[in-house]
C-alpha cells in the first residue's frame, strides 16, 4: 500500500473489506466503532465467520473442524471479546487425546500420562535422541527443512511417530519438501525443553494461568464471528453476505464488481482491505498484477479440508473434547464432539462428532460423496479403537477450499513477490489468515484487523510505516493447537 500521505477526503473515506471472517469483521467492528470511516463487508457466503464459523446440525451449533479460542489472546482484545459474549464466552478445560504408538495419550501432555502409558521403546528412544546430537539433514543444497528443524530440536523418535506423519497427513507433502518456516511458525512445542515445560504445565505448582484450558461460546465458535457482525451492524457497518467479489478496478476511488443473487453490482471506496486468498486478489484486479506476481500467485497453495459429521444416536460418544491421529493408515488428522466443547444437553438423546480430513480440491476425496465419506470416517474410528456402535442418522459434510497455507520450500520468494506487490498498490491492504498466508489462529487475524485500524488516522491517512510495525510484529504469531 503506497502513498504515506494518503490524503484526507472531505466525508470520511469509505474501506471495502473483502471477507467476513474474524480479520474482516474485526476491522469492520471497529473502524464503525471510531466513526471516521464507512465500512461495507462483502462476503460470498451466507453467514460470517469464514474458516471460524459455525452452523446447525441436529439442534447443535457445530464448528468447521474442531476450534477454540486460546488464552493467549491479547488481553484487549480478549476484553472486547467477553464484552460482547458476556457469561456465553465459557472457560473450560481441555480434555483430548492423542493416539500415539497405538496408545492413547493425554492432550495437552502430562507426565503421569507419558509415563504410564507410553511404550518403553518410545521413552527409550525420546532419552536417546536427547543425549546424542542430531547431524542436520538438510536438502541437499544446505538449507534447513521442516525435517531438519524438528529431528535437531525434537530427535528422531518424536519425529518418526508424532510431527512426520502427522505433517503428510496434514500438509500433503513431506517433511522434507516443507520449509524450516513452517516448523517455526507451527510446531509450538519446539524443542525437548519446551515439550517437558508444556507437560508440567499440567502440575499443579507448575501452571502459568490459562495452561490446559480454553475459551469457548455456549453457541459455537461462530458465535464470536456472529456477535462481532452485530456489534459492527450496529455501529453502522454495511455487511453483505451472498455477495461474491469478482472484479477489482483499481483508481481513486476503487471500483469493485460483486455478484449477489446472479446480479452484478458496482460500489466504490477510496480503501481496499482484503481478507480473501492474497492469489485470488492477484487474479481478480485491473491493471492486471505483472506477469511475474501471477505466476508467483500459482506456486502459492492451500490445503483443503473437508468436514465429515456424523449424527450419533447416543447422547454422548466420549468424555473427549478431541482425540488426534498422527498415524498414517488413520485417514483422518482429528476427530472432536462438538457437545464436549460448549457442554450443551441439546439435543439430550443425540451427539455428533466432526472428522477432519485433509486433501486437496478436485482429489478423490474432494469429489466423493457424503456416503462414501461416512464409510472413510467409520474405518477411521475403527482403526483407532472407536468404532462407531450407535446409530447414524445422518452424515452432512462440508469443505475448506483454504484450510491451511502449505510452506513448500521456497515458498516464501513467490509470497514475498505478492506480499510486496500489494504493498505497492495504492489503498489496497491484505490481512487475515488468507490475506497473509499465515497459519494463524483466530485472535491473530483480530490482532490483524485491530491492528490495521490503528493506523488509519483520524484524517482519513493509513500510516504506512506503522503497519509495517505491526507486519513485523505478526510474524512473531505462533500457532496454538
Ligand atoms: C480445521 C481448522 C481448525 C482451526 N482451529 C482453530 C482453533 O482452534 N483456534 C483458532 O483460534 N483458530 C483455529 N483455526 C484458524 C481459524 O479458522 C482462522 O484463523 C480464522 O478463521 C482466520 O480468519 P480470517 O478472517 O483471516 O479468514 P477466513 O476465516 O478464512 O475468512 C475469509 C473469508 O473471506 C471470504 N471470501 C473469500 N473469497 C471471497 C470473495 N471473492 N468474495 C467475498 N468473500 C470472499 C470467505 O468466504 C471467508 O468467509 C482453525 C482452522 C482450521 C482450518
């Protein structure tokens, strides 16, 4: 985004914001909050909360894959949050599970847990690892990997059965084919010492306020999203759902393209701020980006992701709120029952449960169909020891065209490419999960949105050096699980 001196128009300039997921409606919050701008949300699906959204199946609000907010929000906005939820955002502890050397382990890790249950060869192997010095294994041209970041900080063993396979599932490519970046940016539990502190922190003594638990809405994770839409409406936001973003003419001021209901519709704003795919904004603008920024825009991809719920006749499957797989002969990464999350009773004498599996657009799994997916969960569990005894009564699925950023190495040339591209264009910002390529949690795009906010001066000026302060700032985001 160029020009420093943006200048002050005489009514206050009007911030079209592509997408009405949290960075979207964050930002949509509070610049109606501060009044000294006009915001329009313009979002292709009919209800808000992108990626953190949630709908109603059988009575229940159920998420997009299993979601919670965690505590190390940042307090004001976490504020704000409570706020707007008031005795709905409920504190709750986490309670899941992790399949590991076909045993199941206590998530998040506790000591007891790992010693008691885990094989002897594991713990073994963990020791070894720590003791002898891992040889980087490197791509061949010396630089660091996803692999060799984690076998070095983690060895060998945790690797093998844990963070490898659990990468081919998630990512759909191998550990050696991922950049070190992503091992930065995703694997929280970094090093052998930091995985020990993560498992005291379930010892009393040990506990730094927050460990083990989470924040979440009576009514779904969506419901964060749905009462930011309310709260942004009521300070005089324009929030258009079913409203597609098909064109961008750039100039003073924009002119963007929408399709709602088959119709094509014209608006203008003098501010462009974007929370959709940062590939989809290259494609979608006129001056068409230079040829170099399209095909950068190719080389960046998304994991897909599709949801598979199936509706149990039986009023509660496990005490669980998630139990993870890492295994690879386990097709799905996570499987939660969203019931355990907002201890709702409804519906009293059914449960559902949410499988995640990861793929890629137009695959197999993409295009099968809701039987064929029920069937892939059903061999899921069963491979897991759950196999599924009640009655289903209805499997619903949903799909995630951009679930996660995936880090190939070298990734990073073709995103900087974009990433500098848009910096250059005139009002135009990119934020948010999608906008950003980030693996990042929810309170991370609102820390995004709030942040973009803050640099539009009362005058209508966007201060460009301080949201590259804040670009910078970003980059520190590590992902919570
Ligand atoms: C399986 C899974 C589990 C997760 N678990 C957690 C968790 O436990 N805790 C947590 O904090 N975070 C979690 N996340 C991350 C969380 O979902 C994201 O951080 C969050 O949704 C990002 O918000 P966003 O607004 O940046 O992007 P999104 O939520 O992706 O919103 C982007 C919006 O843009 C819209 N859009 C795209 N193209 C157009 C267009 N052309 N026109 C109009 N609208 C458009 C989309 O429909 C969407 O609504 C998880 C993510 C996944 C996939």
């Amino acid at each position: 985004m160029q020009n420093e001196q943006t200048t002050a128009t005489a009514r206050p300039p009007r911030v079209a914001i592509l997408g009405a997921g949290p960075a979207g409606l964050g930002a949509a919050w509070q610049l109606a909050k501060r009044g000294n701008a006009s915001a329009v949300v313009l979002e292709q699906r009919d209800d808000v909360g992108g990626n953190s959204g949630s709908f109603e199946l059988h009575g229940l609000q159920v998420d997009y894959g299993s979601h919670r907010l965690h505590p190390a929000c940042d307090p004001h906005i976490m504020a704000d949050l409570q706020s707007l939820l008031g005795s709905d955002l409920l504190d709750r502890p986490r309670h899941g599970r992790i399949r590991l050397c076909e045993r199941w382990i206590h998530f998040p890790l506790k000591p007891v847990d790992l010693v008691l249950e885990l094989p002897w060869s594991f713990g073994i192997g963990v020791a070894q690892d720590a003791l002898q010095k891992v040889l980087p294994r490197t791509n061949g041209h010396g630089a660091e990997t996803f692999a060799s970041i984690l076998e070095r900080s983690l060895g060998r063993t945790i690797c093998r059965d844990f963070y490898f396979p659990y990468a081919v599932k998630i990512w759909g490519a191998s550990p050696d084919e991922l950049s070190a970046i992503q091992a930065r940016r995703r694997v929280s539990a970094g090093s052998l010492s930091k995985m020990v502190r993560k498992a005291l922190n379930s010892v009393p003594g040990f506990k730094p306020p927050g460990a083990g638990r989470f924040f979440y809405p009576r009514r779904g994770f969506g419901q964060i999203s749905r009462a930011l839409a309310d709260a942004a409406r009521h300070a005089g936001a324009d929030l258009r759902l079913q409203t597609s973003v098909r064109e961008l003419h750039l100039g003073a001021p924009h002119r963007l393209v929408v399709e709602s209901d088959g119709q094509r519709q014209e608006l203008e704003a003098e501010y462009l701020w974007s929370t959709i795919p940062i590939t989809a904004l290259a494609r979608m603008v006129t001056p068409a980006a230079p040829a170099a920024v399209l095909a950068a825009a190719q080389q960046i991809r998304y994991r897909a992701m599709i949801l598979i719920y199936l509706v149990l006749d039986q009023p509660q499957f496990t005490p669980f709120d998630a139990h993870y797989f890492p295994e690879t002969e386990v097709k799905l990464t996570r499987l939660s029952e969203p019931k355990n999350y907002s201890v709702s009773k409804e519906p009293a004498g059914q449960t559902v449960l949410c499988g995640e599996l990861p793929c890629a657009v137009g695959d197999d799994m993409w295009q099968a169909s809701d039987a064929e997916l029920g069937e892939v969960m059903r061999d899921a569990m069963a491979r897991s020891g759950l196999p599924v005894q009640a009655r289903v009564l209805q499997v619903v699925t949903k799909r995630l065209s951009h679930a996660y950023p995936i880090y190939y190495q070298g990734y990073e040339n073709a995103f900087n490419l974009l990433d500098e591209w848009v910096a250059g264009l005139e009002r135009v910002l990119t934020f948010g999960r999608q906008g950003l390529f980030a693996h990042d949690n929810t309170h991370h795009a609102l820390a995004m949105a709030y942040g973009a906010v803050d640099c539009l001066a009362e005058t209508g000026a966007f201060d460009q050096a301080r949201w590259r302060d804040y670009r910078i700032a970003f980059t520190h985001h590590v992902v919570e699980d």
